[in-house]
C-alpha cells in the first residue's frame, strides 16, 4: 500500500488487464465481507451469549474491524487501479490509509486476545473463570482499540494529496528513512508479535489438547464444543498470517532486499494486495463451515429476512385488492343506485333538507 501509487504511476503498460480483473476482485471482496460480517454481527448480537461469552465479544470485535476495513478502504483502493488521479480529496487521502492500518492493528490484536483466551479456557477452565469474564473481555477490547490508534496515528500525515504530471495522487510524503522506520514499525507490532502470541499461545493448546489423557469419545459436551471454537479461531488466525505475510514481504523487500519493477514483481504486488484485502472476508466463511451455531443462527437471520418480506409483500396485496374490492362495490353500487351519488351533487332550493343515500358501501367511501 506504501508504493502502490508510485509504482502504479512508473509501470504503464498498453494493456492494463489489472484495471479490469482487480476491481472485480474488490468487488467480490465488498460484497461478501459486507454480507458476511454483517451476519456476524447479527447472529451474534441476537443469541443472547454476549454477557456471558468472552470469546463471542472477541469475535464480535474482529467483525467489526473486518467490517469497517470493507466499508472505509475497499471501495476507495479498488480506484487506484481504475483511475488515473486520486478523486477523492485529501481528507479521503489521509482518512483511507489511517482506518487500514487502524482495522489492521485491530484485528492482530484482537487474534492475540482470543488466542490468550482460548488457550486459558481449555488449560484453566475453572481458575480463568475469575479473568474471563465479560467485562475484562470489554476492557481488553478498549485497550486493543487504543493502542491501534496510538500506532495507526502517524498515518494521518504520512499520506498526502501531491500533484504530478497533471495527475493527483495519493503518496507518501514522508522521507525515505521515515518510511521505512515505520514500514518496519508496522511489521513488527502488527504482525510479528501478535503471531508470535498466537503462535505460542495455540501451540501449548493444541498440544495439551492431543495429549490430555481422556480420549476424544470419553470428553464431556463442553470439552467437544470447546476444541471445535479452538479450532475455528486458529483457522482465522492461520489465514490472517498467510494473507498478509506477502503485503508485508513485499514491503521488506522494498525497503531491505532486490525488489525491482518489472512486470512479474507488478503482479505478486497486485496479488498480495488481494489476498490482504481478502482476509476482511473470509472469516464469515470459516464460521459457516466450522461452526455448526453459527450456521444455524445463519439460517435464523434469513429466516427473519424472508419472513419479513413475505409479510410485507402479503400486507401490500391485502391493501391492494382491499382497495380494488372498495372500488368495485362503489361502482356496482351506482350502477344498481344511479341517483345516490347525484343526491349530493345536484343544487336543492334553499331550506329543503337532503336524505343521505340508502346504500352503506356509498356512505362508507365518501
């Protein structure tokens, strides 16, 4: 993302396919982890779990980062490789690049949480009960969201709006030595050390897990439901590790190693920004096929959904042949009584009294 418009404006080729076949990518990536977190969200605030699951409000957080990364930085990337200048103004230019590095810090972090969560619920499951507790669980997510501001801040100024060859870009303004100070910042705080975490903190659950002495037929419930949320979470924490590692070599490489700009080190950039930006999306699908609760509260959500069009799209045909049923009596009414609607229109000599019409469905109408 540091070199991106640099590199977009240096390689410029007759044939752009990236112009094509990228924004198509982002826009499969928008549409699916808009919807997908979005029903996250949704199962998870309406199964009643949340006072007293800490790692659904870990959960929970980690969709509302991978949600606000979508609907902040998306749309506006996908531009880079479509339009020639930077539309968007400088607050979008500053703005954009502050709530990818804000949602990134934020997720890693909330990965290193839940993995320190997971491995105290399986290896301490009644001395953590003191510690895991709902409001620690929020405490902890407040400090996450914190300390992904103090980090993610210094990207306000690091993007500016600059002018070049009658075109307007989104660059990077710093020097070269502060870049790289903070590229190699980044790597480390949001990437190296939360996988060590979670690296660590998986590794002693996974093997206290295969080496407890109770077979797997012989567990409680509990256990089972236990090893199956494990093993779900360490799907999503392997998968941001894979996603982001090339975005992150990319930008090592830039800076520390031979990186030069030809056509193939152009495409495995476009493909590790894909795969960065797909990371925002692919959990839903994790829960969908891991989870067993969540495909269930999946198909409750749309359950509601159907029903609520079902309901409205009934209600607006009720109205509709209520409507065509009042109107039909009206004129089968006039038809059989020609002089009631007449009664009320027709001029009377002053002081003579009008007889309402006989017929109700008339009345009713006017």
């Amino acid at each position: 993302m540091n070199v991106s418009q640099s590199w977009n404006s240096s390689l410029v080729w007759e044939v752009r396919p990236e112009s094509v076949i990228v924004p198509l990518v982002f826009c499969l990536i928008f549409l699916l982890g808009t919807v997908g977190n979005s029903l996250v969200l949704a199962v998870l605030l309406r199964n009643g779990q949340m006072n007293s699951n800490t790692t659904n409000l870990f959960i929970l957080n980690l969709g509302v980062a991978d949600l606000c990364f979508i609907l902040c930085c998306v749309p506006f990337q996908a531009t880079i490789y479509t339009l020639d200048s930077w539309v968007f103004g400088s607050f979008m230019c500053k703005a954009v690049h502050f709530f990818i590095y804000l949602t990134v810090y934020a997720s890693s972090f909330t990965l290193a949480a839940v993995s320190v969560d997971r491995y105290l619920a399986i290896r301490y499951p009644l001395r953590s009960r003191e510690l895991r507790t709902p409001r620690n669980a929020l405490t902890a997510i407040c400090i996450i969201w914190g300390m992904s501001l103090l980090f993610a801040g210094p990207y306000l100024s690091y993007y500016q709006v600059v002018h070049y060859r009658d075109m307007t870009l989104c660059f990077p303004v710093w020097d070269d030595y502060r870049r790289k100070i903070m590229d190699l910042s980044t790597f480390i705080f949001g990437y190296i050390i939360p996988v060590l975490i979670l690296s660590l903190a998986y590794t002693r659950t996974i093997r206290y897990l295969w080496t407890a002495v109770d077979p797997i037929e012989d567990m409680s419930e509990s256990k089972k439901a236990k090893r199956k949320v494990t093993k779900m979470i360490i799907i999503v924490a392997v998968l941001f590790c894979l996603c982001w590692l090339p975005h992150h070599l990319v930008i090592l490489c830039f800076w520390f190693g031979h990186f030069p700009l030809n056509q193939a080190t152009y495409v495995f950039r476009l493909l590790s920004h894909c795969m960065s930006y797909a990371n925002s999306c692919l959990n839903p699908i994790v829960y969908a096929l891991v989870s067993k609760h969540f495909r269930k509260g999946f198909k409750k959500v749309f359950n509601c959904l159907l029903q609520k069009t079902v309901v409205n799209k009934v209600h607006v045909v009720q109205v509709a042949h209520t409507e065509a049923g009042l109107t039909e009596a009206l004129h089968i009414s006039e038809h059989n009584n020609p002089t009631s609607s007449r009664q009320w229109t027709q001029p009377r000599p002053a002081g003579h009294k009008v007889s309402p019409p006989r017929t109700f469905l008339a009345f009713d109408v006017t």
